[in-house]
C-alpha cells in the first residue's frame, strides 16, 4: 500500500475505535431488524478499516499478478455457494459453512473480507439471507474473524512443519467453528438473558448452533481441502504465480 493508502486504513481503524466505545454490539447471517439500529451502525464502522485494507490488498495482488484474478474469484464463488446453503439453528440465525477458509488461506484476511461483503449483500438482495441493516454485523462475524483465525491456524500449522492437507482442513474448519462463537457471543450481547446475563445467553446460544455446527465445520474442512486438491490439477499456474505452489512443495 502506498502512504496515502495506509494513513486512510489508520483513519478508519481510529474511527472504528472511537465509535466502539458505546455500550453493546452483535453478528453472522443474522436476519433483517434482529439488531438494535446502534449495533447495525457499530459493526459496520468496525468493519471499514479491514475492508479498506482488503481493497487495496485486492488492487496491488490484481496489478503485480493478472493470474490471481481467476483464484480471487474462485474464492468468492465458493464462499457464495458454500454459505448459501443454510439450515436453521435459532431465532434470528442460522447454520451454514462459511467458505472463507479458503480465501484466508490463499490471500490473507483481507482480500476475504472484500469478497465475503459482497456475497453478503448479494445473498440479503436475492436470498433474503442476512440482512442489509445487519450487513456490517454479518460482515464482521463471517469475511473478518473467522478468516483471520483461518489465516492464523494455517501459518502455525505450516511453521510447525505439519502435514498442508491437515492444515487445509484445520484452517478451514477452526475458522468455521470461531465465526459462530462470534455469531453467538454478538448475540449474547444484544440479547443477554433475564437470568444470566450475557454469560448464560452465550452459553445458550453455543449449545443451539453446536448439534449443527460442528459436523458443518467438519464438512466444510474436507470440501476445502478437495477444493484445493483440484486447484493445484486445474489451475497450478496460477497457484504458482502466487506462491501457493511453492510453499505447498516445502
């Protein structure tokens, strides 16, 4: 990123920072109107600065590298596709895998949060699947955390040397599984229990999505990992122009 560039990502992360001083926040897929208008507002200024980073991660990658152009979209094809089947877990949300393991793992956090915005817009218009006043609330949960755990787990699991299909399958799959503890946590907050509180709403909503969730994560690693497998058959230039290849070979 050039310095004009970075000073903007540093406004946005200052601006988030500001406007997340407030008293509540909440999450992924969650439908139209389930949020208070003040947690709709929240997380959508918190999503801006990752977002701007991902734009200008997605313009630098397209001008060196042409080729990355088809793996980006790729990436978001199958984060569409793979979030759009959906089942239902709890009032105001949903079960579903999320696809962005992939991306993190191929271009970083990011690049993922740009794609997975727009298949969140695309899927509140023509699904009515999430919401456009819970856009920024989805954004968060689904394109920012649970990709950057993605992102993370991979880079362990590759530093300590352990098996890259494994990896693949870790990555994709942890990410999955923090994406609804976000979802469930953000929830919690906007709708902590009369009882408990915010604790014992969390408690409640993880055990809901659980029976669902965890075969999905599970489902979601394997088809990741195969998805990979038949990018390095169909589409091994492109792989090696980013690098991919390469470290896969390591």
């Amino acid at each position: 990123m050039s310095k004009k560039q970075k000073k903007l990502v540093v406004l946005a992360a200052a601006l988030a920072l500001c406007f997340g001083i407030v008293p509540a926040a909440n999450a992924m897929h969650i439908m139209e109107g389930y949020l208070p208008p003040s947690y709709c507002i929240l997380w959508g200024v918190i999503c801006i600065p990752f977002l701007l980073a991902g734009f200008f991660k997605i313009n630098k990658t397209v001008k060196e590298n042409r080729r990355a152009l088809t793996l980006i979209a790729i990436s978001g094809a199958f984060i569409f596709v793979i979030s759009s089947l959906k089942i239902p877990s709890v009032t105001g949300s949903c079960s579903h895998m999320t696809g962005t393991g992939l991306g993190a793992i191929l271009f970083g956090p990011a690049t993922v949060s740009v794609l997975g915005i727009i298949v969140l817009l695309f899927q509140a218009i023509l699904l009515a699947h999430g919401g456009l006043t819970t856009l920024g609330a989805n954004c968060f949960s689904m394109a920012i955390a649970g990709p950057l755990v993605s992102f993370g787990i991979y880079a362990v699991c590759r530093k300590c040397k352990a098996n890259r299909r494994i990896s693949v399958f870790l990555a994709a799959a942890i990410g999955d599984l923090f994406t609804y503890c976000v979802t469930a946590f953000q929830l919690a907050i906007a709708h902590p229990s009369e009882a408990g509180g915010v604790g014992a709403s969390f408690g409640k909503f993880l055990a809901v999505f659980a029976p669902t969730q965890v075969p999905l994560a599970v489902i979601e690693g394997i088809l990741t990992v195969v998805i990979i497998i038949a990018m390095e058959s169909f589409a091994a230039k492109e792989l090696k122009s980013i690098g991919f290849m390469k470290e896969a070979a390591e």
